[in-house]
C-alpha cells in the first residue's frame, strides 16, 4: 500500500476533524464507505468534543483496529483481547512520540507549550494506522 498519510492531512486541512481526517482515509480497507464512517467518527474530534477527552486523531486509528480486528461474533465475543492489545499498542507509541493521548494537553490547553499540532497529530495517527493496523 502507497502511504496515505498526505490525504489524511489533505483532509484535516478540508475541514474534517482528526478523527474523521485518519479513519476516512483509510475506510476502504475495512469494508466501510465514507460517508459512514465521517458521521461515525464526527463526535470523536477535539478530544470527544471538549478536548478533555482522548486525541482524535488516535481515536480514529482505534476505530479502524477494530474495523480490520473485531470477529464480529455477536454470539460469543471473541476478538475483544486482540482488538485491545492492538489499540493499546497505537495508543502507547502515540504517546510515546507525543507525550500525551489527551487533546487538551496536546494542544497546551492550561499550560501554554503545546506538546503537537493537529496536523502533527493526524501525521502521526496515519502512520501508525499503516504500520500497526495495515501492516505497512
């Protein structure tokens, strides 16, 4: 797969939040259309919408884990493990390169130093959805 991390910032810059930017850009290769998954991440931006929540940016990387990861078995849940680790594992190195997961202490919200931009953000979240969920 040619990186998309470009389109996923060209997207940002359109108007679409960071959770939107990052899971669109990579909605085909879970099977799900756009549009769909632009009103299904559209609560998750600016931090689950008061920026005290998780970044959504990494947020849309964990909605697309569990697009590629779930079984779907509505009977006997089986994948949640799997799912969580994979999740865990995006969230820890976003963390790891950013100092935070949370949109308000990304954007130096009390504290004046923003740790990264959105796009920085978004850049970041696209990387890790390839190397981590897409195996690129």
């Amino acid at each position: 797969m040619e990186s998309r991390v470009d389109e996923a910032v060209k997207r940002h810059d359109k108007g679409y939040n960071c959770a939107q930017a990052v899971a669109c850009t990579y909605c085909d290769l879970v099977g799900m259309d756009e549009k769909t998954m632009f009103r299904l991440t559209e609560g998750m931006g600016a931090g689950m919408g008061s920026m005290d929540g998780t970044c959504g940016a990494v947020s849309g990387v964990c909605i697309l884990a569990g697009l590629k990861n779930s079984s779907g078995n509505l009977e006997h849940p089986d994948s949640k493990r799997s799912t969580y680790s994979l999740s865990s594992q995006v969230m820890n190195e976003f963390r790891q390169k950013n100092g935070s997961c949370v949109c308000r202490e990304l954007k130096g919200i009390g504290t004046g130093k923003p740790l990264r931009s959105c796009e920085g953000c978004v850049r970041d979240a696209a990387l890790l959805a390839e190397r981590e969920i897409f195996g690129e």
